[in-house]
C-alpha cells in the first residue's frame, strides 16, 4: 500500500467515466453524470463506475440529459435493468417534452447488499419531432469494499475474528512479561477501502502498538495489512485499551483487555468534614458551586495489593475541572503507601458539568451543577431555526427592493438564574426593523425565550449590514437586496379609440398580476394637435396633464383620487391624438417602468365645424343688433358663415340669405396667440344693420327691430362639411 495507490483509488471511488460505443448516426441528446466533485459527458453505451464506502451505503450519481437539437423532442422511457442495488431516484415523469437545451434530470443510487460487483444498464428511450427516435444506453458497475478484522495471539497462532467494539483478549500475564497479538486489516469487497486513521489508546504502558501502518491510505479489494499489539504488564490488575480505525464513513473500534498480578490501587475523596471512597467508572456527585466560585478537594491513591504499583498518569477532562499539586510522575507506591493531590471544580458555564479523571489505569467520573446565567441564540423558526454564537452573524434571504423578509430571533437561558438585559436595540438605518421587544429592562428566567422578530426591508440593491445590540453584544444583520421585480405587464381600461371633443371620458391602469410591493405611479398626458396648434383644455379634470395614483401590495387596480380606480379627462375642441402613458416606481423611489412602456392613444377627430351657443343683442341701436356666435372647428379653420333671416308677417326682406367669407378672418384667429387658450372654440360677432324702416312719427318711439324679424339660423362652413344649423327668435 502506498501513496499512488491510495490516489487511483481516490478517483475510482469518485466515478470512473470510460467513452462510450462508436455511433452510426449524430444523437441529438448529450448526457452528463456528476458524483460529488467529478463530472463528465458519457456517449451513448459508455460505463460510469460507482464505488461506494461500504456495504448498505448508498452511492449517487446525477444524470443530465440534454436535448441539443433545433426542433422539439420528447423522452419516453427511463428504465433501468439489471442488479437491483440499482435504483433510478427522483424519476422524471414521461413523456417529457423538451424544446432545444431543455433536459431531465434524475439520480441513479448503487445501494451494495453484498460486496461483489454489480452491473446494470440505464435505457432512455427518446423521439425527436415525428420522424426520429432511438435508445440511449449507459452502463454502470458497482463495487463496494467489506471491511474485516481478526487478530492472532502468540500463544497458538489461531486467527479469530473480532466485530465492530468486539474485545482482543490476552491471557493471563505475570507482571513484567511480554504477550504480543497480530491484528489483521481485510478488504473482502470488490472496491478499495479507504482507511483514514487507526487511533490507538491506552491508560498506561501496558500495551503498545507496534508497526502501523502509514495512513491515510487505501486497502485495495482483497488485500490485508497487520500491525502487532505487545502486552507487557507491570502490575497486577485488570489492564484495557483500544484501537478505532476511522473509515471513510464508518469507525471500527476494538477493546483491548489484559490481566496481571501485581500492586491494587484504592481512591478516597476527601473533605473538610468528609471522606468517602472513589471507585472506578462509579459517578460522584459534588456540591452545586456558583459561577466565578471555586471548590477544593483532595484524592488520596493508596497500594492494597502485594507488590509494589506504579501510577503512570493523572489527568481530568471537563469544563470547569482542573488538578493541582500532582506528585512526580510515574508514581510507585509501595504496599500500603499512600500519594495525595487536588482536585478543584470552578464553573465556567450553568447547568450539568461532566468530569472525567484517570489516575492510572482507572477512571472516575464527577458530576456538578454550575448556577448562572446561560444565553443561546438562534434565528429561524422550528426545525429551520439557526444556531449562531454570540455576536454572530443573522443571515437574511435574498430580498428585492421593495419587499420585506422577516425571521424570528430567540434569545433562550438555559442556565439556572435569571438573565437581566438592559437595551435591545437595531441601527436607526431604517432596513433592519425590531419588533415584539419588551420594556426594559427584560428578564429572562432559567429556560425561558425570548422571540424578537427582525424585518429587512432594502431599499437600494446590494449587500446591506446591520448590527443588532444586545447589551455589550453586538450581533451582524446581514442581507442580500436584489433588484425589484419587474412588473408583468399592465392594460388599460375605460376610453379607447376615437372620441368626440369638449368630452370628459374615463381611463383607468390594470397590472396583468399583483405586484409583491406597494407601487406609486403618475399617468401623464401628452397632446399631439393635427394643425401644430395647443390644446389647454385636453387634460385631467384634477388639473393639469399628470395625475398619481397608487396600487396597493398583491393587488392591480391603480387607485387614483377619491380612492377611484378611474380618472377623468377631457379631450379638447382640438383634432389630434391624447397619448396617456405611465410610470411606475417604489415607496422608496426605484423605478420599476418597463423599458417601453405601454401608451393608450385617443384620437379627436377633424369634423365639421359645431355651433355652441348662437344669440342675438338687439340693444344696439333701433335699426341694428349684433349676432353672437360660438362654436368650435377641430381642424382650427372656417371657410363661410350662413345666415338666414326671416321675416314677420307683413314684412318684406330684400335679402333673406347672407354668406360671410370667414377664410381670412379665421385664419387670423387661429393663427394668433390669443386663440391658443381657447382650443378651437371661438365666439364671433356680427353687427347687422336693418335698412329702409318706416320713419317714426315726430312724436313716436322707433318700432323695435323684432316687428319686422321674426328669426335668425346660422351655419358654419368648413373643410370637413356643414356645422349644424342653429335658430334664435328676435325678442
């Protein structure tokens, strides 16, 4: 066995991938399989070994199988025949369809039940469009190693197997003599066998190991390696070690027990006012000590026995245990002498503290309770909760901005006295909230907890820190602040499409899905006139051309004023087009618009002209009046006026039908700047003189205009047609 060795071994048991069988024609699908670490493509037919650490020790590999065709394909069949320590695990259902780069993945685990190789074969059965199909095949072998033991004493050469914490039992030894056994390392398997350390231990220097090997290494399929365990006694007594070997995943562990004639040790504790016997591996209790206080005791080792005995060691394991004024070591005691040294308890934690003594050959054990105070902390909830040390570090989920990941923090005594915090406090920086904190100061009784819970709540992407304070500890907060989620999509509701003017129409924002956060947005208006001219009038009945509005978390309405889901417009006397767009963004400012976000578009025709509003001021003199005339033109021009008087009975008009000639005149006015506040609309007025009425008499009024006209309609003229005719009565 040697250091070459023991690296083509380490690489078989990671997965040995041989090429596959020559193909005839291009497979569309590649596959991949990867064991811990080690990963490889395998043709189709080619072998992947698995080697695993023993026998019912499952071994995995993860199967990749990628469709790397241009169409669509579909996997049919994944079957496995052969040894049954094969199984396929996480099985993909079939049929499977993939478009190009889509795969499956699934696990193929060699469960060994006996040490011999095994073999099986993996059948993936696959179609490519309507036309093409086929199988692809991959092999696997298994090997597992089988790990053995026996030992041959010196006296007869007799090779006896010893189980896994089996002892190796020597016979019956004088003291100063010499009883050796060969313990023998097999591989029955059919895999290498990875020995990572053998660990000897003994309590003194009766037994030595002799001839180790030199690990860690590998013990290739049936091969062995021996070492040699010497027994050589000094005194009398009843002698234990033991080795552990320490495999891959497995420990193997073996006692080693020898008798001897010689010296006998017996153990008193001794106290102020008591003295009581100490026996081997019997538990003593002593008193409950507080922490920061230290109690004292004293161990006499005297020699019953016939000989004289030697105390190779003494040593105590165990938190809050030390010895002190030790004699010069190894001791011998002569029969019937005596040795004294201290044995001292000083708490470090509360709660149950273990000691563990060796005086010797022989071991004692303590049991004391430490009094105080003992803080854990943990985050997380239920079996998910996370231990960490103090001043630790609390690790959040990965958060968008805008979003918010909370966790509970538990502060837990598991001592034996009240734990009394004076402030429990986060950095005023706003992403790292507390809440279900007590008054201070806080009290936390002996198996008591405390739950606080911390909310991160990012507001700029990266990698955010905190610090949470408890008294003099300061634990790290810690999060991840993704970039927020970007919106799926929105529509708009209400108006669409063509629409008359001097309207007020409603729209309203749909998101196509909630949105995990709170989002603000403004609508803004814009206006495109047909003949290069502005439109006040086209905005918001709030005023203005953008209005906010709100959608609150995990809904899609947007909510404008008055907690409406719709906001008003007008559309203008102007022909053109309204283009309604949004943005939209976080409480805390990010944008999360789309990079082309979505518009509605409403058109204002270009129609004939309207009359609004048409009446008649007859207060101007007794043969004149004026014609007020109001109305809009969307396209912003007016060819001719038509006016039709009518007369009253008994009255003649020498001309009934006027027609103005406004071309000129309109144009004036809509290419003006005062017509530019007013849209469209517009108001003219034309004076009307009335010619050829009677005289009045030298002592008569004038007859009012309204005993010779009965009536005046109007109608304006444009481009796109005639305007509605509208009426007024004289009065």
């Amino acid at each position: 066995m040697n250091r070459r060795r023991w690296l083509l071994y380490s690489f078989l048991f990671f997965g040995v991938i041989r090429p596959g069988l020559a193909q005839t024609a291009a497979i569309p699908f590649t596959l991949r399989v990867q064991q811990g670490a080690s990963s490889g493509t395998v043709s189709n037919g080619g072998t992947v070994g698995i080697a695993t650490d023993g026998i019912g020790r499952a071994a995995t590999v993860t199967v990749s199988f990628t469709y790397r065709g241009a169409s669509t394909a579909s996997i049919t069949a994944v079957d496995l025949a052969g040894s049954t320590q094969f199984t396929v695990t996480r099985k993909p259902q079939v049929p499977a369809a993939l478009s190009p780069n889509g795969e499956v993945n699934f696990d193929v685990t060699f469960t060994p039940t006996a040490s011999a190789s095994a073999t099986a074969q993996l059948a993936i059965s696959w179609t490519e469009g309507t036309t093409l199909a086929g199988v692809f095949l991959v092999n696997f072998t298994g090997a597992a190693p089988e790990f053995a033991v026996a030992y041959l004493l010196q006296n007869d050469q007799n090779a006896i197997s010893i189980a896994d914490g089996g002892t190796i039992q020597f016979p019956s030894t004088p003291a100063n003599s010499i009883t050796t056994a060969t313990v023998i390392l097999l591989n029955r398997g059919s895999a290498p066998l990875d020995l990572q350390s053998l660990t000897f231990t003994s309590a003194g220097q009766e037994f030595q190991v002799l001839g180790l090997p030199l690990l860690p290494g590998s013990l290739a399929a049936g091969g062995s390696v021996r070492f040699t365990i010497r027994y050589a006694p000094r005194q009398s007594g009843s002698h234990t070690a033991s080795f552990q070997i320490k495999l891959l995943n497995q420990t193997f562990t073996a006692i080693i027990r020898g008798t001897s004639t010689g010296p006998a040790f017996s153990y008193e504790l001794l106290t102020d006012s008591l003295t009581s016997p100490l026996l081997p591996n019997v538990a003593v209790n002593l008193p409950d000590t507080d922490l920061g206080v230290t109690r004292n005791f004293v161990v006499r080792v005297r020699n019953d026995g016939d000989g004289d005995g030697v105390v190779a060691g003494i040593s105590i394991l165990g938190p809050g245990y030390a010895l002190a004024d030790l004699p010069f070591l190894p001791l011998t005691l002569t029969p019937g002498s005596s040795a004294f040294f201290s044995l001292n308890f000083s708490p470090t934690l509360p709660g149950r503290a273990i000691g563990r003594m060796r005086v010797g050959n022989d071991t004692f054990e303590f049991l004391a309770n430490g009094l105080g105070a003992r803080l854990t902390f943990s985050y997380g909830t239920g079996l998910a909760a996370v231990a960490i040390p103090a001043g630790g570090v609390i690790a959040f989920n990965p958060t968008p901005v805008g979003e918010r990941s909370s966790l509970d923090f538990t502060i837990a005594n598991t001592g034996t006295m009240e734990a009394v915090f004076a402030s429990i406090s986060t950095a005023s920086n706003g992403e790292f909230s507390l809440s279900a904190v007590p008054a201070s100061p806080i009290t936390l009784v002996p198996d008591g907890k405390l739950v606080l819970r911390i909310t991160f709540s990012p507001i700029v992407t990266g990698s955010i820190t905190s610090t949470l304070r408890i008294d003099t500890l300061g634990f790290t907060l810690t999060g991840i602040a993704r970039a927020p989620a970007a919106l799926q999509g929105y529509r708009f509701s209400g108006s669409t499409g063509q629409q008359d003017p001097l309207q007020q129409i409603p729209v309203g924002i749909t998101l196509n899905a909630p949105y995990p956060a709170d989002v603000t947005g403004v609508l803004t208006l814009s206006f495109t006139s047909d003949s290069f001219a502005v439109d006040p009038s086209a905005q918001f009945v709030t005023g203005g051309r953008a209005v906010s509005f709100t959608i609150p978390a995990n809904t899609t309405a947007a909510i404008f004023q008055n907690n409406a889901q719709q906001i008003r417009l007008q559309t203008g006397s102007v022909a053109g087009t309204i283009v309604l767009t949004p943005s939209f963004s976080l409480s805390n400012g990010v944008s999360i618009t789309p990079n082309s976000p979505l518009s509605l578009s409403l058109t204002v025709p270009s129609k004939a002209p309207v009359v609004v509003a048409f009446e008649a001021v007859t207060t101007v003199s007794p043969s004149a009046f004026n014609l007020l005339v109001t109305g809009y033109a969307t396209a912003r021009s007016l060819t001719r006026m038509e006016l039709q008087f009518t007369a009253k009975p008994g009255s003649t008009l020498s001309n009934a039908q006027f027609t103005l000639d406004l071309s000129s005149l309109a144009g004036t006015w809509y290419r003006g700047g005062a017509s530019q506040n007013f849209g469209s609309l517009f108001t003219a007025a034309i004076p009307i003189t009335l010619q050829g009425l009677p005289t009045p008499g030298t002592n008569s009024a004038p007859r009012p205009i309204s005993d010779f006209l009965e009536s005046v309609s109007v109608v304006l003229v444009g481009d796109q047609g005639r305007s509605n005719s509208m009426n007024v009565t004289l009065p």
